[in-house]
C-alpha cells in the first residue's frame, strides 16, 4: 500500500523549505534580486487558481449550477482575494497588483514583468511573451512548468496548486517576513504585508481546504493518487529550481 500522498512528497518538501536562498535574504540587494525574479511566480499562481476555477465552476453564458457548493465557494473566495484583495490602505488591488507596488517601493525593477505583461495584453502567445521578456532560464522554466500544470487534469492542477502553492507558501513566507521586521518600513512595509497576508490566508483558508480538494478528486483511485504525486512534485522541484537560481544570483552579488 502506497504512502498517503503528503507524507511521499516530505523530502520535496523539506528541500524547498530548507532551501540555502532563505539565508541569503539577509541584505536589502537580495531581497531585490529576489524579488526581481519571484514577480513571475506571483503571476503565474494565477493560471493554477483560473484552471481550477474554470473546471469547477461556472464561468460561461448562460450559467448553469456546476460542480460541488463548497469547492464552487472555497474558488471564487480565492479569487475574490487575489484578484481584488484590500492592500494596507483599505484599497481593492489583486495580490500582483500589491507585490508590484512592492517591488516599486524597494527599487526594484519590474521593466521584465511589465514586458511580459504587456506582450500578453498586445495577444502574443505566452513564449513569445517569455522571450520578449528576456527571462533567466530558471524563471522561465519555472513559469512554463506552471502552465504546463495548468493545462492537466483536475486532479493534477489541484495537487500543483494546493501541495505547490497554498500549503508551502506560509513557511516560505515566514522565513522572509522575519528578516524584514528590522528594515525601513517605508521601503519594505509593502512586501511585508503581501507576505503576511499570504501567510494568514493560506494558513488559516486556503490551504487546508485545498487539501480536501484533492482529496476529494482522489477518491479511492490509485491512478489519480500517481497523478497527484507526480504533479505536486514537479510543482515543487519547479520551485527549487527557482531557488537554485536565484540563490546562484546571490552569491554571484557577493
């Protein structure tokens, strides 16, 4: 008999959440390095939540009542948080819209993201838009990975999402909210805030019901269960991969 699914994926999991890249955060130029490349995992968690939203739920017209009550609630709750979530001023901005202003408030530049934003919105293909972007190979292996997930089946972009995102994105995140709580508050205040407020919600929310989520989409089968493992480890090798990078960035800097 198989292992249940979080306890096959522990070494992953701990390899991404003792990553060497946390304790490079410890000056001001690596948490802009960081930034500079994280921006695009930010952006692409997106297309897991839209995947996702569009399988179990009703998002054509006419509308019709689609999939379980719970799970049509626990989605359109996440997007309603990403897509128009109150920043630090009480204003309704998307979570990428708030680690934009992030990046802005600490200097760093955000040219790359702006490229590729802009490309998508002018109707070019994503890897057009990746090229016009000029990304590290890391990043964009990272965001093709993501999309990839994206496009599999429910059961596959449900295990990326929960045991890729919601559920290893608070212990990340605390590692990085504990080295800004000395910094300026004026230059940092931003990004603390985007990352408490992940650590909050995902903790509390998001990730336990993201949980059950693909539980409920296992079921009793086996050949799902392969599925899922196999999805959530590529989500989180995928993230290591990043880390690698942008790790090799900081000691490159020093």
């Amino acid at each position: 008999m198989s292992l249940p699914l979080a306890e096959q994926l522990i070494p992953d999991r701990e390899a991404l959440l003792s990553h060497p890249v946390y304790a490079g955060l410890s000056n001001e130029n690596a948490v802009v390095c960081f930034m500079e490349r994280h921006v695009f995992a930010v952006w692409d968690f997106m297309s897991l939540v839209k995947s996702l939203q569009q399988r179990l739920t009703c998002v054509d017209v006419p509308w019709l009542p689609t999939g379980d009550p719970v799970e049509r609630r626990f989605l359109n709750e996440i997007v309603l948080d990403e897509e128009s979530d109150l920043d630090a001023d009480g204003r309704p901005r998307a979570h990428f819209e708030m680690y934009l202003d992030a990046m802005e408030a600490v200097g760093a530049d955000t040219e790359p993201i702006t490229r590729f934003i802009d490309a998508l919105r002018g109707g070019a293909s994503v890897p057009v838009a990746l090229e016009t972007a000029r990304l590290s190979p890391g990043v964009r292996a990272f965001v093709e990975t993501t999309l990839a997930l994206s496009a599999g089946s429910d059961v596959e972009v449900a295990a990326a999402f929960a045991y890729g995102r919601e559920l290893v994105i608070p212990p990340m995140f605390e590692e990085l909210v504990a080295k800004l709580r000395d910094r300026d508050p004026d230059r940092f205040g931003p990004l603390a805030f985007y990352l408490e407020r992940h650590i909050q919600t995902d903790g509390e929310q998001h990730g336990p019901i993201a949980h059950r989520l693909v539980d409920r989409l296992i079921g009793d089968d086996a050949n799902r269960a392969a599925l899922a493992v196999s999805a959530a480890r590529r989500a989180l090798q995928a993230r290591i991969g990043l880390w690698d990078e942008i790790n090799e960035a900081f000691e490159a800097a020093s």
